[in-house]
C-alpha cells in the first residue's frame, strides 16, 4: 500500500495531515475502485462525477484554516469524502449537493462512519446555505463559471472561500478569496481541473 498521506511538500498543517491519515478514503470509493483508495488520484462516483484527488482535498481544506470552532459549508458533497476531513476539523459542517442519490449516499455513509456534525440538503449549491449562514470558511468542489455572489455573502469576516473558478473542462484556476473589511482578498493558486458547478438539478436525463 503507498504511504498514507502522501509526503506533500505544500501541506504542512498538522490538522489536516492528521485529518486525512484518519479518514478511510476506501469507504467512499466504489468497490471496482477500492485498490486505487490510496493513490493520489481522483476516481468515479458514478452519476459521471468523481471524488477529488486527495491532494487537493487536503490543499483546499489548507487554504480555508478553520479554527475548532468554525463552522464551515461545503458545496458539491459527492461521495462525502471532503464533507469528513472538514468534520474532523471544524465544530458544524453544512454540504449541499444537487444530485439527490449521491447526497443520499453520502449521508448514509457519513453517519456510519459516526459523524454527528454534518447538516446536509439537497440543492443548487449557488444559493449556498442562507439560513445557517455566515460561515467562516466555504469551499466548492465543483468549477463554478463565474463568482457567486450568494456564497461571497455568506462568508464572515476573515473567513476564506476556496473555489475553483473557469469554464467547464478547462482553463480553471483555483481561489482562495478571504474576506477583510466587507472586501475580498483573492489570491489565485494555479490551474486545476473540477467537474462543472452546474446551474441546478439535472433533468434525469442528464445523469
Ligand atoms: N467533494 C466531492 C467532490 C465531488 S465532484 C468528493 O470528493 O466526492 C463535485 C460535486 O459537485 C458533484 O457531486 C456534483 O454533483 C456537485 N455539484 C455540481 N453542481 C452543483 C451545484 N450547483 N450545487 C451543488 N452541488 C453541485
């Protein structure tokens, strides 16, 4: 088996490393999938999403430094496998997916594996989490085509939005944006490659 996690030089957060030691990412992976769990990759999840390449996980979880007490939103639970290494990390995790039988998946999962601090909703994940808002941190799994603005709103001061940013398939950056005095501090990391943010619940058809 490789070695778990990974040396990865750009994640130094003891937390985090802790965190990803911790999780067992072959109870998320499918079963035809369950010899890759630990390699450093991203693999399907069906519905033609995938769980992220755990380098990434770890470098967004970085990049939004939450404190014990934060309280955090995901966008784009997928299989759950980034809803735990932020429960492990923050007080209250909130995750809206749009595909209703991966969120139904996921939440399953998750409580198996006795997480009791995760709310989640199915939904259109633009709109972020209004009502449980403001969050100090919010991270988005997904390649959203432009900023959007329900999630800069919903972010505390001080709080970071890690988000992959660009069009569906290419030329997408990744951002960490953190709110200082009512304004957003950007700073962009480097390209990486997301399924697309969509604009809302798929008809059947698309799945
Ligand atoms: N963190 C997940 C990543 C899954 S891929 C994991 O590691 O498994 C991104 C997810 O975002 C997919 O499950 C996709 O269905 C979801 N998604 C895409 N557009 C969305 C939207 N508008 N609202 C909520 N979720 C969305």
């Amino acid at each position: 088996m490789p070695r778990w996690p990974p040396p990865w030089s750009e994640i130094d957060d003891p937390g985090v490393l802790a965190a990803i030691a911790r999780v067992p990412r072959h109870r998320f992976v499918p079963p035809e999938y369950q010899d890759q769990a630990y390699e450093d990759h991203p693999l399907p999840i069906g519905f033609g999403q995938t769980i992220s390449q755990p380098f990434v996980v770890a470098l967004m979880t970085q990049l939004l430094d939450l404190a014990p007490a934060a309280r955090v939103l995901e966008i784009g639970t997928g299989c759950g496998y980034q809803t735990a290494i932020l429960a492990e990390l923050a007080q209250t995790v909130y995750t809206v997916e749009v595909i209703s039988d991966l969120a139904r998946h996921a939440e399953a999962r998750l409580a198996a594996l006795g997480y009791d601090n995760i709310h989640f909703r199915t939904g259109n994940g633009w709109e972020g989490w209004p009502e449980a808002a403001p969050f100090d941190g919010i991270v988005v799994t997904a390649a959203a085509s432009d900023w959007p603005p329900a999630l800069i709103d919903q972010l505390a001061e001080g709080g970071s939005l890690v988000i992959p940013v660009g069009p569906a398939g290419w030329d997408q950056e990744l951002w960490q944006a953190t709110k200082m005095e009512g304004f957003l501090v950007k700073r962009r990391l480097g390209p990486v490659r997301f399924v697309p943010l969509v604009a809302g619940p798929p008809d059947r058809g698309d799945l």
